[in-house]
C-alpha cells in the first residue's frame, strides 16, 4: 500500500507532465497556454508536498494570475483570430527531439547514478530519506505533539524566508527589487504607442 | 515499489526541462517560446525546493527559487513588451520571420 507522499507525489507528476507535454505538442496556442495553466498548478502541488507552502502561494499568485495572464493578453493581442492564423508553426521537430532525447537520458542517467548523500542535519526536516518522517512533516496531525513541534513545518516557511530575506539576502533581495521596478518601466516604455509614428497599426485599446 | 525521494523530483524536473528545451526549439510563436522558458525556470525552482527538502542548505534554495519567480515575472513583462512591439511594427511574431525591431 503506498503512502500519501507517493500518491500526491505521482498525481502531481501526471498532471505536469502531462500538460507540459501538450504544451509542447499543441499545435494551437491557446491550447497551450490553458495547459500551461495545468502545469502550474501541478508545480504548486508539488512544493506544498515539499513543504514550501509559501513558495506553492506564490507560484500561484505570480505564474498563474500574473505571467500567465501576460501571455493570454500576448497570445489575444497579437493573433489574429479572423484569420485563424492562431496555430503555431512548428520547425525541424525530429532533431530537436533526438537532442531532446538525448539531453534526457544524460540527466536521468546522472540523477539515478548519483550518490545522493543523506542529511539528517536539520532538526526540523527530520530524516528526509525515513520515510515515515516524511510522512509526519507533509501530515503533522499523524506526527506525536513533539515531533510536530519540531519541524518548522507546522510554522510555514513565509517566517524563516522573510527572516533571511532581510539578513543573509538582504543585498539580493533589494537588487532584485530594483531590478523588478526597472523591467517595469522598461516594459511600460517598451509598449507605449509611438506618438510621434503614426504608420504603425494601433493596437485596439478599447478592447 | 521505491519510497520517493530526491530522485524522483529531480527526474520530474529532467522532464519538464527537456520539454521546455523542446518547445523553444520547435516552436516558431514567440509567445509559445516565451512559454518554453517557463517551463524550464519551474524545472530549475522543482530542484531548488527539492534540495532544501532533502539537503542541508536550510531555506536558501527555497529563496533561490523566489528570486528566480521574480526575475521570471520581469523576463515575461518585457518580453511581452518586445512581441507586441514587434507585432506592430511588423505584423508578425514569427522568430523565423521577424528580423527588426526598428526602422
């Protein structure tokens, strides 16, 4: 009998792969685009049963309700849908699926060979390779009161990030802010009707 | 049957890394290559979240992977920019075509 862990672990792979595949295979956009939907959603999935629940939060606000609102509005704006120009052209599939395949079997092939050392270190992980500990951090209502209190992940993770993100990050996390504001301006300059050329075909606004 | 672990996340994140290797190569929609790229970032953060799951680098690569959904969200917002850009000025967002950006 599997234990939870592994169900969610390969319900969440099946949704993943599966929608990452179709969108690498649609031959319509939207298709893929609401695929990729499914992918997203599935990747949170998958840092909830790491227990990164504040990552799984925000891989959903961000991905979800902003990127890829991004490209539905880039897919909307810039096919033109009288014309069902709306599948995609594909090019030179069968080598870039040899390379691909190849690139696959190499990492596979990596991964599995690895000698992946075992850390018990950190208290509240717990061991990661038991599974039964596992079991208890992914599901602390099955842990005794004691183990549950010792794992962080009864606290969430949003306290220790936001601790590091103002100590040991700090530096990062500002440039990277800094970096946020200036790819705005960047993209708001970069999208801005060009006043001064009226040749150019004005996007329809009032849409 | 073999209890999951490390293994296993870093083998879903090969496949969605390979997958997304495959859309930027195949497609020719800039938008459908943007969301390759997507996809290969979220392999990258599936391995940063697994190795703080299972290593010792106690949260650092849960926050590698928040910068990394940061630097994605600016990537998308000017690359967005840019095709739309491209679109009026030359009516299409085909990489094979598209081939200036300025007159």
């Amino acid at each position: 009998m599997p234990e939870l862990f592994d169900i969610f672990f390969y319900l969440f792979a099946l949704v993943i792969v599966t929608s990452a595949v179709l969108v690498a295979f649609s031959h319509n956009i939207v298709h893929a685009a609401f695929a990729l939907l499914f992918t997203f959603f599935g990747i949170a999935g998958v840092y909830v049963i790491l227990s990164a629940d504040f990552l799984a939060v925000a891989q959903i606000l961000i991905y979800v309700g902003g990127i890829l609102i991004l490209l539905v509005f880039g897919v909307m704006l810039t096919n033109r849908v009288s014309n069902i120009d709306i599948r995609a052209a594909v090019r030179s599939r069968i080598p870039a699926f040899l390379l691909c395949g190849a690139l696959l079997f190499i990492i596979v092939s990596l991964v599995t060979s690895g000698h992946w050392i075992r850390y018990d270190q950190p208290p509240w992980k717990g061991s990661p390779w038991n599974h039964d500990a596992v079991a208890s951090v992914t599901t602390p209502m099955q842990g005794t009161p004691t183990e549950v209190s010792n794992n962080q992940g009864s606290q969430g993770t949003a306290l220790e990030i936001g601790k590091l993100a103002m100590t040991d990050y700090l530096l990062p996390f500002e440039l990277v802010s800094i970096v946020l504001l200036v790819a705005l301006i960047g993209a708001a300059t970069l999208a801005r009707q060009d006043k001064s050329n009226k040749s150019t075909i004005r996007m329809e606004e009032s849409t | 049957m073999i209890p999951v672990g490390l293994p296993h996340f870093l083998v879903l994140s090969a496949v969605l890394f390979v997958l997304g290797i495959f859309t930027m190569l195949t497609r020719k929609n800039a938008i459908a290559v943007l969301m390759g790229i997507e996809l290969i970032l979220n392999a990258a953060n599936i391995n940063f979240v697994a190795f703080t799951r299972y290593g010792a680098v106690n949260f650092g690569g849960q926050m590698a992977a928040i910068f990394v959904i940061v630097i994605a969200a600016c990537e998308a917002a000017v690359a967005l920019a840019i095709v739309l850009n491209l679109y009026r000025r030359s009516q299409t967002i085909s990489v094979t075509e598209a081939n200036k950006l300025h007159d």
